[in-house]
C-alpha cells in the first residue's frame, strides 16, 4: 500500500509519500521539501511553465509571463469559474490549479518510483464563512481536480487535525490541546486529546472535541498592511481637484489582494489612470499607480509588502522598499501600524478559538497546550490573540510549515 499526503495551500505547499509504516515528504523544489503556491506561464519560451521559487524567480527578472499566487484563495468563491489570459489564450483558473496539484503528483511519483493514486489531502475546516453550500462545492471541486490529475482515492482531512497528528508525536503524556492552524488563507482550530495511546488509532472521532474556522489568513495581513502602508505612496486616500473627490479606490483593493491583482492588469485601467493622473492633487502618487499596472509590478508590491510582515514578526519596524517602481522610493512599516491594520482579523481568530473551546464543551482552563502552527502563527498580534482564548494553556509551536503536510503523510500510513 502507498498512499501521499498532500497539504495544498495558499501560500505554501507540500506533499509526502507512505508506504511500509514509513512516511517522508518529498523533495519538490531542489532539496527543499516546502514550495511557494505558484506558477509562472513563460511567453517568452512557449509552453513553459515554471513553479515554486523559479516562478516568482522568473517574474522578479521581468521575463515576460504572467505569474499565478495563491490559487487556493480561489476556492469556494466565484472567481474558481473565471478565466485568466495566458498567452493571448484564455485559460480557467480552475486549470491552474489543476496544473499545480499534478506537478506535486509527479513530484511524489518519481521520489517513489511508481504511481500513486490514494491520496490524503489536507483541507481546511471552512473554505467559506457561512455558507455551506459555498463550502461543499469547494471541496467538490477540490475532489475533482485530485481525480483529474489521477488521484482515484481522495480522502480529505481537517489540516488542524492534520497539524494535531503531527504534534501528537512529541508529546509524553495525554493533554487537551488546542490547535491552530493560521495559513495563508484560512485559519483552523480543533480541540482534540492527544497522546501516545492515542497515536495508532485510525478513527480520532472520539478524540476530536470540536473544530471551527474562517477565512482569515496571512494573505489577509498582506493586504492590510499593503492598504495601510504602501498604498498611499500610489495615491490611496489622496483627493482629484474637481470637488476633492477622494481617488476611487477598488482598484487599490484588488492590487493589494493575491487572488485579484492579475484581473488589474487591464488596458482599461490603464487607460482609466491616464486621465486621473490630470484630475490628482497629487499626480505623481497616481503615476506610480499607473506604472504599477502598466508594467504588471503589482507581484512585485505585493512581495515587498510580505517580506515586511515577516520581518514584523521579529522586529518593531521594517522597510518596504519600492526601488524597483522609482529610485529610492520606500516606506517604513511599524510592528504598531500593522497590529493596528490587522486588529479586526486577530480579533475574529480570537473569537473563532473562543467559540472552538465552547463547543467543545470544556472550560478554557481546561485547554493544556495552545499548538501554533502555519506561518501566519509567528505574528505576534496573532499569537497574543489565540493565546487570550486560554490565558492559562501553554504556547508551544514547531514545524510552522510542514506540519499539516507531516501530519497528512502520516496519517496516509494508517489510513
């Protein structure tokens, strides 16, 4: 028997090979065993297609293509029916997604040597908030991506059960703990006993006290701290002469966004801020824009933006720097102004833990360990506000990004 374990994520993926009681991840971008969730369509060599880091490699060195991040975002919400241009062709999103998930199949194969058609995939407890039809048919289409590429067994996972199976394997006596999975588009939380009596079962039902999640994630951060930070360098929150009209904003929203910024890149945008740059109290901020979209650098923002976040982790400030859309441009971020711009989202992760313990039907005293992981986990804005949820539990975390994918390969073994 040989099954995979497959962590599909927004920001990040990962996937791993069972067989014989052993589970390993596979190497799937030179020896790393972690790659972006990305694709570069190559126009200048027909055909090609790059993933990972040589993506957004060959996106940072202006080779002339179209970048896809975050594709995971895409489900469950209407843009998993669009279509996107790729080389004067339209192409659905949906296909992408389905190029990506086959190249990580064929990643696993060949570290194996033979086929592999069971897999275990990761998914999140919610890939759309409130609305369970929505939800449903993310995971349908989900499914059938995995049996499109040739997956003819597909089980699916909660990833914070996923992470839980992982964490089991380092602990030395039975707790209760709380697990949270902070991605790159979602956040996950269960409550489930774990221990070293618990590790071989197959069936966790009566281990798994409650699950509960939102479409909250890094990529949400992202696109705040690029609003609150970068954005007013483009013209965000200036005024036009006429009237002082505030400059329409959307366009500043999908640029900030991952899942959208491709659909700015129009020449109707284009055209659009020609005539603002005229009508701008403050033109040369709106020029900035219109390079942005003219030159396809909103990736480029975007990335600067996610470096910084990072850095927010360990650091109280942080330079965003934007030499490649004019010589010396930057911004400083604050650890203060991003906890600021991202108060509402940690907010909700408190409330969803919150609402996990209590359904749970335990006491937040009651909760022995609060396990962090996904890399969003490392805000701190993010850790105190899971941390409030069960003052008195303690904080552990390890293996931020491949925990899910090692918990999914792992079960694939016993499955």
């Amino acid at each position: 028997m040989i099954a995979c374990g497959l962590d599909f994520g927004t920001s990040n993926s990962a996937i791993g090979v069972a067989r014989d009681k052993t589970a390993a991840l596979v190497p799937v971008e030179a020896d790393s065993t972690l790659m972006p969730s990305a694709v570069f369509f190559d126009y200048e060599t027909k055909g090609r297609m790059l993933f990972g880091d040589e993506a957004i490699s060959a996106y940072v060195e202006q080779t002339e293509g179209r970048l896809m991040r975050a594709l995971k975002s895409i489900l469950g919400s209407p843009l998993i029916e669009e279509e996107t241009l790729l080389g004067g062709r339209k192409v659905p999103l949906k296909q992408v997604v389905e190029i990506f998930v086959r190249h990580l199949k064929h990643k696993a194969e060949a570290f194996a040597g033979q086929e592999i058609t069971t897999v275990v995939h990761g998914r999140p407890v919610r890939f759309v908030d409130d609305d369970d039809a929505a939800d449903a048919r993310a995971q349908t289409v989900l499914e059938g991506i995995a049996k499109q590429v040739g997956f003819r067994d597909v089980a699916f996972v909660y990833e914070p059960i996923a992470a839980a199976h992982h964490y089991e394997q380092t602990v030395q006596g039975e707790e209760l703990a709380l697990i949270a999975d902070i991605g790159g588009g979602t956040s996950d939380f269960s409550i489930i006993r774990v221990g070293p009596q618990h590790r071989e079962r197959t069936d966790r039902a009566r281990d798994v006290l409650a699950t509960a999640g939102i479409r909250v994630g890094g990529t949400d951060f992202d696109t705040a701290l690029n609003l609150a930070a970068v954005m007013p360098l483009l013209g965000l929150g200036t005024q036009l002469v006429k009237k002082s009209l505030p400059m329409p904003n959307a366009l500043y929203h999908e640029l900030a966004a991952w899942p959208t910024i491709n659909f700015a890149y129009t020449y109707r945008n284009e055209r659009q801020l020609a005539e603002l740059v005229s009508l701008a109290r403050e033109p040369e901020k709106v020029e900035r824009l219109l390079t942005v979209v003219r030159e396809r650098l909103g990736h480029r923002v975007a990335f600067a933006v996610e470096d910084a976040k990072i850095a927010l982790s360990a650091e109280e400030r942080a330079a965003v720097s934007l030499a490649f859309l004019e010589a010396g441009l930057s911004v400083t971020a604050t650890r203060a102004e991003f906890d600021g711009a991202i108060e509402t989202r940690t907010e909700r992760l408190y409330r969803s833990a919150s609402e996990c313990i209590a359904a749970a039907g335990v006491k937040p005293a009651a909760i022995d360990t609060i396990f962090l992981t996904g890399g969003s986990s490392r805000v701190p804005a993010v850790r105190a506000a899971i941390g409030r949820a069960a003052p008195s539990a303690r904080l552990a975390s390890g293996s931020d990004l491949l925990s899910v994918a090692s918990g999914l390969t792992q079960m694939a073994g016993i499955f």
